[in-house]
C-alpha cells in the first residue's frame, strides 16, 4: 500500500531528501521540546507538593516522574499532540527510507524479468 501511494504521488528523490530532511529535523525538535516540557512538569509537581507540605521531597519527585518508573503521573508527558505528531513524523521517515533502499536495489541491479526474457510491457521474449 505504502508504495502504491508513493509511487503514484510521482515524487521526486529531491522532494524525498528534503521531507527526510524536514521531517528528521520535527523529530529532533520534538524530543528536545518533549524534553523541556517533561523537566518544566517535574517542577510543577515540586512546587505543588511544596505547597502541600511545606518541602519539596525530591526523591518522591524523581520516583512518580522517572521514565522507568512508568508513572501515571506521566501520562501527559507520553501521550500529547507533540508525541502523537513524532510518531506520525517516524512513520513517514521510515516509509521514505524504505523507498529510497528498493529504487536503489532497483536501480542498481538488472531487473529479474529482463533476465527472464520478459519485456517492459510483460510480454515474454521469444
């Protein structure tokens, strides 16, 4: 399906290089984005549970917002718009680099059918 639609978008390898260009850049800026918010949350949750209590627990707060952890705390740190948009940005950037390995393969190496005997069109060669 992936390359059918590919194929008949008729995109150049240019206009390919430059949406792998793009859309590594999204992902960088996404998981430096992810990065600040997840540290800039952490904070919230200190100076909420300073207000609460009156000090600031920071090896509670490192247990409930560790990635290992898998916190429930967390969850709108894993599931956002941003991460929603990085992992649509990583389907396309692997889609695109599958294309660019099968035309090269394809490129590079004589067609099967011609070395059957078979022509562009399909016909067999007699």
């Amino acid at each position: 399906m992936r390359k059918r639609i590919i194929d008949a978008l008729r995109i150049t390898r240019t206009t390919i290089l430059l949406v792998i260009a793009g859309t590594i850049a999204h992902f960088v800026l996404g998981i430096l984005y992810q990065r600040s918010a997840y540290l800039a949350y952490r904070q919230v949750i200190a100076n909420a549970y300073e207000k609460e209590f009156g000090y600031v627990d920071s090896v509670y707060i490192n247990q409930i917002t560790s990635f290992q952890s898998l916190s429930i705390h967390l969850n709108n740190q894993y599931f956002n718009v941003n991460t929603f948009l990085m992992f649509c940005s990583l389907s396309i950037l692997l889609a695109l680099f599958w294309n660019l390995i099968k035309n090269r393969k394809k490129n590079q190496n004589p067609t099967e059918n011609t070395l059957k005997g078979i022509d562009q069109l399909g016909h067999t060669k007699m």
